[in-house]
C-alpha cells in the first residue's frame, strides 16, 4: 500500500499527464487555426483570381483560370478539415470543483477515498481529453494532407484543361 507522499505523488504525476494533454489540444487547435488563415487566404486569392479570368476580357488563357479552381478546391477543403478540427467539444481540465474538496474535507471521508476518487475522476477525464486530441490529430492532418495535394490538382486540371483545349 502507498503512504500519503506516495500517493500525493501519484495525484500529482496524473495531474501533470493531464495538463500536457490539455495543453496539446490547445497547441493543436492553434495550429488547425493558423493554417485555416492561411488555406483562407490562398483559397479566396485562387478564386478571385480564376473568377477575374473566367468573368473578363483578360488576355490570361481561360485554362489558368481553371487551374486555379483546381488549387482552391482542395484548399477549401483542407479550411473544412481545420474547422473540424477546431470543433468545440468536452474537454477535461486539470484541477476539482470546490464540492469535491468539501466532500473530502468532512470528518468521515479516509483519505484514501479521496485519493480513489480524485484518480477515478481524472482518469475519466484523461480518456475524454485523449480520445479529443486524437480526434483533433485525425482532422488536421487530413487538413495537411489536402493542402499539400492543392498544387497537383492544379496540375492535374492545367492538364486536362490543355488535353480538353480549353
């Protein structure tokens, strides 16, 4: 049987663990949030741009205006993915409500109880925060792997677009 220092130890140990997990969901959902900035900004340029093409009486041959379109496509995408990513959900912060520490402070609660009660909690809330950040994890690299497929789609469409004689 672990003593109290032992099991102070023990508390504080998964206590930790659990910060780390909450604070890689929250790296994670600033990382989802940067790259849907950027995937934003290159999408809504690609399609400005192909629009400006299709819509004017520009001397730019139509097929690059195509080309564009097959970049933004899998941008928005990749956005969609970041978004999902981002999704609010539980989430499990380190730490107890002021009612368990009332609980644990009354005369007839040992302290191994409240040490039992206290992992059982955490251990709870360290699956629901894991099973978010692979969640999350899952999200963004779809999110990066779309991203990182936007220019041979261009190129696919530049190449149909030429083998069509757009």
């Amino acid at each position: 049987m672990l003593d109290s220092s032992d099991l102070q130890f023990a508390c504080n140990d998964a206590r930790v663990r659990n910060a780390a997990i909450v604070d890689l969901i929250h790296q994670g959902d600033r990382h989802a949030l940067a790259l849907l900035q950027f995937y934003i900004a290159v999408a809504s340029a690609a399609i400005s741009a192909a629009a400006a093409i299709f819509f004017t009486t520009a001397l730019v041959p139509k097929i690059f205006g195509l080309t564009l379109v097959g970049i933004a496509i899998p941008l928005v995408a990749s956005a969609y993915c970041c978004f999902v990513s981002m999704w609010s959900a539980d989430i499990h912060f380190p730490g107890r409500s002021a009612d368990f520490w009332q609980w644990a402070m009354k005369p007839e609660v040992e302290t191994t109880a409240v040490y039992e009660a206290y992992l059982s909690r955490l251990l709870e809330g360290q699956a629901t925060n894991t099973a978010l950040n692979k969640r999350m994890s899952k999200w963004l690299d779809y999110a990066k792997r779309c991203g990182v497929l936007a220019p041979f789609v261009g190129l696919i469409a530049l190449f149909i677009g030429t083998a069509a004689r757009f």
